[in-house]
C-alpha cells in the first residue's frame, strides 16, 4: 500500500549559502564565493543527474533587502531557470546565517521579525510566480539555535554577542521571526511547507568533571530545543508557534555533534571516534522526533574525504532504524552538493557530493566523487528510487512504503560506533 511522501525523490541535496557579517571579514555571500550563481545550470543539472530531485537553496536576505520595503530578487533568477530546466525542487532558505544591516535582534526583537516578515512575504510571492512546481517550501530561519550560539555567545557572526543570555535572547528573537513569517506566507500561500532545521547534538561532561553534568544536559536537553520549542508553541505561547506550524522538522547531523562540555563561552569539543559516550544517531533521531512527532527529515549530512560512502551507509542504517522505531522521516538530504570551505581557515571541507577543483583561471571546477556518487545509487535501488530524474519526477510523491519496507528487510540495529 502506497504511503506518499512530502517530496518527489527521498534523498535531497543542497548549497551553502550563508550570508553572516563574518567577524573578521564582513558581510559575506558564500553562494557568490563558490561561484553557485554562474554555475547554477550546471550544478542543478548535476543534481538531476544523480536522481535527486529537491535542493536546498538560498535567498540572501542581506543583499535582497534594499530598505523602505523594497527589495530586488533578480539574483536568484539564474536559480530559478535551472531549477526549472531541470526539474529539481527548491526548499528556499529565508535567512541563512545573515539579516541586513539597521536591524538589531537584541534590542529590537519585535521590530526585527516585522522586518523579517515582511521580507518573507514578498520572497514567496517571487518565487511563486516563477516556481515551476509546488508546493511551495521554505525554511524561514536556518539553525536558529545554532545560529544562537554563533551570534549571540561566541561572537562568530552578527549580532557578536558573548554571553549565554544574549544567545538564548537572540534564538528566541530568531524564533519570533520564523513564526511571523510563516504566518505572513501562508496568508497569500495556504498549502506552503515549512522545514524548520537545527542540529541533533549531544553533549557530555568531561570526565574529570562530573560537577558539569547539570550544564551539559542543558545543553543537551533544553537549550538545543530553544527554537523548535517556541515555533511548536511548547514554550511561550504568546508568540503564537504551534505544531502545525512548525510542520516539518530538519535535522542536521555531523560528526562534531556529539560534544564534551566545554564551560560555556565557546565550542564544545567534539568527542572522537570510538568514546564510549557517543549515542547512536537513531536514539538522537527518534528523541528530538518523539517530542514534537511532526514529519522530519534529516536536512544536512556528510562525512568527510574518503569517508564519505561509509559515513552515507551509516547514516542511512541509522535513519532506518530509526523508522524501524515509528519514526516519520520523509528524506535525507546530502549536504552540501558541491564541496564548501571552513568558514574560518577558508579550506576545502571534501564533504560534498562534488569536489571543487580551483583552476588558474579562478574558475571553480564541480568533480563528482564518485564513490559517493556509487553508494548514493546503490541506495537509491534498495528503495526502489530513480537514480537520474527523468521528464517529470512530480508525476508521483515518495512511496514511503519502499523505505518501510527495506527498513523491515535490512533490520539495521542502531550503533553508535563510528570508527
């Protein structure tokens, strides 16, 4: 019997596009640093190519924003025209990292979601008079609460706060926005779908101080979930979050999100392979699903170099298992398509789908790493999915039914030993 997904393929990619005003450097436009815009035939052609008909996407809110309400989208157009030729459906990221220079979400929360969504409202209208498929789909504010901890306490990115109550007020601001853009879009789009993302982590004491273990389950426990507690309605109702708002969850999932506390004030420090202290990401999956149970997807994932097959097999093992649990997952989305760099050193991560090879030129050349590319098909197959689009992949949804079932035949068991 025939369950449908939300989307036309079950694995999706994406394409880094954070707009932050970067500490030591500015405003940035990572989507323009990887030379996405002029690539953009190509690299969503590249997606079609490997039947992956759903893409992440950016909106660069900072630099669409003119001020006085008005706002310019032509640069996403070359976007749009290859979305279209190729028949891959955009998840639109709203605000990724980056809002425009006036607003202050610290001291003006209500004045900044206003903003925001106003901004949405008019984003989904130009997109929806060029979309060449529905439903409309949107993650208003990337990682809010992982944003939180960028901005508001570790200083990486504006608004450059550095305490624990700037990054909880500034996650509850960027919370506040998402719901009022939701809101605003559905006004003008009903059937529009939002994906709200944020990382699964875990974090743990260190071993010599078990007197943290109070603070590292906060962090584990409640603060990781600042964001989609307030868009469920969960916490502060006054803000008029709900679960049906928060429609579909994403979540994130490297390697680095399994933490050792740190004392707060800057990054944990990622546990390596092997501590006996690492949770399965099933376990991860299913507790932060069986919270809210609304559908979820995982919305990022990669391993690194020549890890990446490995890391797809484990990765999809642990997402079986946990649908083998009740889990309703709905995709998993391999991130980034085309390889990006570490925000701060600026090297190549080799965690993409392709890798990028700079010529002398300054051309960034897209090459396919192609044991990925094979277990991403060989997957694909056991799901009984295309592995290249073909005319039409919206002439029917996900079977769900496919991924249950391998689910039951594979019975992979939940491990949480990487290495």
């Amino acid at each position: 019997m025939a369950r449908d997904g939300i989307f036309p393929t079950f694995f999706l990619s994406g394409f880094e596009c954070s707009t932050f005003d970067w500490k030591d450097r500015g405003r940035r436009d990572v989507a323009e640093e990887l030379q996405h815009y002029a690539h953009a035939d190509e690299d969503y052609a590249f997606l079609a190519s490997l039947g992956i008909g759903v893409a992440r996407e950016g909106i660069a809110w900072p630099f669409v924003d003119k001020g006085d309400g008005e706002y310019d989208f032509s640069r996403i157009d070359p976007l749009i025209d290859a979305q279209r030729r190729h028949g891959v459906l955009p998840i639109w990221s709203l605000s990724h990292y980056g809002y425009p220079r006036g607003l202050d979400p610290l001291r003006d929360a209500d004045g900044f979601a206003a903003s925001f969504a106003a901004y949405a409202r008019e984003a989904a209208r130009y997109v929806a008079d060029r979309a060449h498929h529905g439903p409309l789909c949107f993650c208003p504010v990337n990682e809010p609460t992982f944003w939180g901890y960028m901005g508001g306490e570790w200083a990486w990115c504006a608004p450059f706060g550095k305490t624990a109550d700037e990054r909880r007020r500034f996650s509850l601001t960027l919370a506040r926005a998402d719901i009022a853009a939701c809101k605003a879009i559905r006004r003008d789009f009903p059937d529009a779908r939002f994906v709200h993302i944020d990382p699964l982590i875990w974090v743990v004491p260190p071993r010599d101080r078990p007197d943290l273990a109070d603070e590292a389950h906060r962090e584990a426990y409640e603060d990781a979930y600042i964001a989609w507690d307030v868009i469920s309605g969960l916490k502060h109702p006054e803000y008029g979050g709900s679960l049906e708002l928060i429609d579909v969850l994403g979540f994130n999932n490297y390697s680095f999100g399994q933490m050792e506390y740190s004392g707060g004030g800057k990054p944990n420090n990622p546990l390596k392979p092997g501590d006996p202290r690492i949770r399965s990401v099933c376990d991860l999956i299913e507790e932060a699903w069986s919270k809210y149970k609304r559908p979820c997807i995982i919305a990022e994932t990669s391993g690194l170099y020549g890890g990446r097959p490995q890391w797809l097999d484990d990765m999809t093992c642990e997402a079986l298992a946990a649908v083998n649990r009740g889990v309703d997952l709905h995709g998993i989305c391999l991130f980034p398509a085309v390889d990006m760099q570490d925000w701060h050193s600026g090297e190549w991560l080799h965690m993409g789908i392709a890798d990028i090879e700079p010529l002398p030129n300054g051309a960034l050349m897209r090459k396919p790493f192609l044991p990925y590319v094979e277990r991403l098909h060989h997957w694909q197959r056991r799901f009984n999915r295309v592995t290249k689009l073909d005319e039409d992949p919206y002439d029917r949804p996900v079977n769900l039914e496919d991924v249950e079932r391998a689910a039951r035949e594979l019975r992979p068991t939940a491990d949480a030993d990487w290495s």
